[in-house]
C-alpha cells in the first residue's frame, strides 16, 4: 500500500473517479487541489519526466481548443510558464507516490507502479479489514 498525493480539479469527474479507484486498491490518498499549489518550474517539471513537451497537456483545456495556445510549438520553458499561469493546461491529475511523480491516469501503468487491482473491498469485509471507516455499515460497493 501507497501513500498517494493527488493533485486534481475539484470539479473534474474524472480525477473524481480516479481517486475512488485508488482508494478502493487500498492505497492512502492526500487530495491536493492543483490550482491551489503554489507552482514553479522546478516543482512542476518532474512531474513529466522523460514525455515530450506535447504529452504535458490536457488536449481539452479551453486555451488548447480555442487555439490559443500550441502545444507542439512551446518549448519545456514556454510550456511550463503556460500551465502555471493556467492549470487547467496541466495534463491531471498529478500524482506522487513511493518517491515517484507522473501525470496523468493510465490504468495500466498506475496498476504497475502502485497498483490499482486491490482486492474488493467486500472480501477484506468478511474478515474484518476494511479500512474504509464504515465497518458499521453493510458493505455496499
């Protein structure tokens, strides 16, 4: 089990949906909201490790679909200034873990690095180890 630091968009359904995912594998999740954080180059950038500059960006940020900004034509400089003048730009969630960051949610290589196929949360139930915090409810999953 991991501990995970999310930084997501309160309001995106599908960083909501990750969150679950990973919680229900076990793994301890500290929510931070990415807009809150005070960004620099040098805090966001590990973050994207070897992609290219293009592979940053969330293809459907409002300044990407309206044109306003190219992401294939900004260096890593340009595109980091970018994302933290406007973090919808920024590909989510960003996620820490076991001394590692990524962007973005690939189901499969986040079930690589920490693992996302845990075991249900009704089996750990029957002998008492769910650590949802709701033993006094039935399991409902």
């Amino acid at each position: 089990m991991a501990e995970v630091v999310f930084y997501g968009l309160p309001d995106c359904v599908a960083n909501a949906k990750q969150k679950m995912q990973i919680e229900a594998a076990g793994h301890r999740l500290k929510v931070r909201n990415l807009a809150e954080e005070a960004w620099t180059r040098e805090s966001l950038r590990p973050f994207f490790g070897e992609r290219p500059v293009s592979e940053w960006f969330n293809k459907r940020a409002p300044a990407i679909k309206a044109g306003t900004i190219d992401p294939e034509a900004l260096d890593e400089a340009a595109a980091l200034d970018a994302m933290i003048a406007d973090v919808t730009l920024i590909r989510r969630p960003l996620m820490e873990a076991d001394g590692r960051k990524e962007c973005g949610f690939d189901p499969n290589g986040v079930n690589t690095w920490i693992g996302l196929t845990g075991e249900s949360c009704d089996s750990k139930h029957s002998r008492g180890q769910c650590d949802h915090g709701h033993h006094h409810f039935p399991a409902k999953h």
